[in-house]
C-alpha cells in the first residue's frame, strides 16, 4: 500500500502541470477537446474533397500516354474546352523531338438510354482507335471494338443515375443510348471515373463527336479540342515545349501534364466559386474550434488565477506561467488530431461509397491539418493568456 502510495505520487508528479489543470473540468475539456476533433476533421475533409475536386478533373488526360498536350489558348479547363485547327498537328510533328502526336475530341452530349425519357450530361470523348492514345492497357484493348459508326465504350465508373449499364453489358445485354437524335451503341466498358464537372464519360471515335450537336461546335477547320504528344526517349518534355511554342500560332498552347494539371488547379480555385467555398470552410472550422478551446482556457485561467497569484508570489515569472497556458492548448491539439483522423477515413469511405469517387488522405493533408490545429490551439492560448494579468500576489494578502 505504501509502495503503490508513492508509486501514484510520482507518476502524477510526471505528468506535465497543464494537463493537470486541464482535467479539472472534465466537461469542458471534453466539449473543447471534440471541437478541436471536429474542426480536424472538417479541415481534412475539406482537403481531401479539394484533392479529388483537382484530381478528377484531369484524370482522362492523366491516363493519356503522352509527354506534351496541345490545347487552344481560349481553353480554361476540361469542361470549358474550345476548338482548334488539326494542322497544328502538323507543326507540332516538324520537332524532331516529337515521335508521335495524335487529336482528341470532347463534348458533352446529352445521355438517354433507350427506352427512357429523362437524359443526363455525359463528357463524350473521340479519339482515333488505331492510335495508341491511352497508356492504360484495359482501354487500348477495349478501343479496337470501336469497328462501326456510333459505337461507344462507357465508362462503367459512371453515377448509376445514368442506368445499369455496366452489369447489363456484363450479363451480355445490348444497349442503345442516345445522343439527342444520334443512336448509341454500347460495345465495351472502360475506366475513367466520374468528376466535379460531369457524372458519366464515354469513349468513341472522332467521326462520331463530330455529330453531335452543341453550342461548341465550330467551323469545320476547327475540329479538335486536345492534341496528345508523344515524345522520343531522352527529350526534356519543358524544353521541347518552349521549342516549339516559337513556331506555333498565337491560338494554342503546348504544355507538360504538370502545367496542366496547374492549370486546371487555378481554374477550379481562383474562377469557381466551389474554389473559395472550401476556403471559407477551412476558415470557419478554424473559427468555431479556436472558439471552443478559448473558452476553457480561459476559463481554467480565470479558476485558477488564485494558484497563479501564489505561484508569482513565490518567485515563478510571468512567461512561465503562460507557457503553461500554450502547453494546453497544445495537449488539446495532440489529443484532438487522432480522433480528426480516425473521423476522417471513415467518412472518406463513406462519400466514396456513394459518389464512387476516389478519396484518399496523404501525409500532407496529414501534416497541413496538424500544423493548423497547432496554430488554432496556440492562438486560443494566446487570447486566454491576457488573463494571467490579474493574478495579483498582492490580492493574497
């Protein structure tokens, strides 16, 4: 019994001061340690839905096997694309550096399946199916039964609004869409996932987007909207590109994936207002949780502002006894991340789940949403440190 006495003795003389004060109010350090667990967890979520927002909106030109990408000057992301001339092709081609390049289409049409009435936005993309335009294998095989006008391969990633396409294909059904008036055919499945700006995509010729009928349709010396370049082994894709920017016209642009992916970044940020709502999200939760932990700082501070008085009193100086202050804000921060994380991954399952879109956390996100706890935590303990400056030794007296 006097052993395990002065074993609990020490053991709590181990345990750092802030978090002694900390537990004296059980309830309020349950309501700030959860707020600082949900603003984690809203700042991940935020993250990873900004991610997979950036990601998905160049997945189809990420899984395209090439070097360089050519597109119109007027284009400002994938789903805002604008025509321009296939000879420019041809320019790119005199490169020596340059082994292949091949032309891209995309349109959005409006999906029907037959035997329905209601239809559905779908990004239609047209390639030439003898050309080696995708580097994934499962699409490069599945592009040769493009044989007849109208064929089409769907993207069996699409929101199940758009009907049981795929496990009808699988179960050996036919299945005719509709494009407007243009009939659709189904021969293949392929994987290229849905996106921010559209639920479903289809893979088909180039003959075939040139039919259907949108706004974005041009004059017929403007009949593509991507150009895919392949370079020869050992060319620096960022040098061959300024190259060769000096010999095409003002109307285009040629770029590396990465430049792109840039691109399509600042387009969904800075041009959509989807860019500043996950901003003022991330701002907000910062907010409410900082918010919650203030309050039992400051009110440990104001309980125990009699302990700190007698503390100065006997020679602890002020700086101390705020570091005492931070050191909780810190413990709630600590102690707050694993549960944001935890909260996390199972919600990312979840919105998986129902948007089958691919949500991952990394250690970035990880790290970024630490970091800003830290400083959420560290603010809050800041504010609350004012307090000590009425712990008066002379009050005790």
């Amino acid at each position: 019994m006097f052993f395990a006495k002065i074993n609990r003795i020490i053991l709590y003389r181990r345990l750092p001061l802030a978090w002694l004060m900390l537990r004296r109010h059980p309830a309020k350090l349950i309501t700030a340690f959860l707020g600082v667990a949900a603003s984690g967890t809203l700042i991940l979520m935020q993250l990873v839905l900004q991610d997979s927002l950036f990601q998905s909106s160049v997945s189809i030109v990420n899984k395209t096997d090439s070097d360089l990408l050519l597109i119109s000057k007027q284009s400002a992301s994938l789903i805002s694309f604008m025509s321009f001339p296939e000879e420019r092709l041809s320019t790119v081609l005199r490169s020596p550096d340059v082994k292949e390049a091949f032309p891209v289409r995309f349109r959005f049409l409006s999906w029907r399946l037959a035997g329905e009435n209601k239809s559905r936005l779908a990004l239609a993309v047209g390639i030439n199916p003898n050309q080696a335009v995708f580097k994934d294998k499962d699409i490069s095989s599945q592009q040769m039964k493009l044989v007849n006008h109208n064929d089409v391969l769907f993207d069996r990633l699409s929101r199940p609004e758009f009907g049981s396409v795929a496990s009808d294909y699988m179960d050996g059904k036919s299945i005719t869409a509709f494009a407007g008036k243009q009939r659709l055919k189904v021969v293949g499945l392929v994987k290229f996932g849905p996106s921010f700006g559209y639920d479903a995509s289809i893979l088909t010729t180039i003959s075939t987007v040139a039919q259907f009928n949108t706004a974005n349709d041009f004059a017929i010396n403007q009949p593509i909207e991507m150009g895919v370049i392949k370079l020869r082994d050992g060319a620096n894709p960022l040098l061959v590109s300024k190259e060769i920017s000096k010999t095409l016209p003002p109307d285009v642009d040629i770029m590396t994936k990465s430049q792109y992916e840039t691109n399509e970044k600042v387009y969904w940020d800075k041009s959509k207002p989807i860019g500043f709502i996950f901003s003022f999200m991330t701002i907000a939760s910062l907010v409410v949780g900082g918010t919650m932990v203030y309050q039992l700082l400051h009110m440990d501070v104001t309980f125990h502002l009699s302990s700190y008085a007698v503390l100065m009193s006997i020679g602890y100086k002020r700086r101390k006894l705020e570091s005492i202050v931070f050191a909780e804000g810190i413990i709630l921060s600590s102690f707050g991340f694993p549960v944001a994380w935890l909260s996390s991954l199972f919600l990312c399952r979840l919105v998986s789940a129902f948007t089958l879109m691919d949500l991952d956390l990394n250690i970035n996100m990880l790290a970024s949403t630490y970091t800003l706890l830290v400083l959420m935590c560290s603010a809050s303990a800041l504010l609350a440190m004012t307090k000590i400056k009425d712990a008066d030794p002379s009050d005790l007296f």
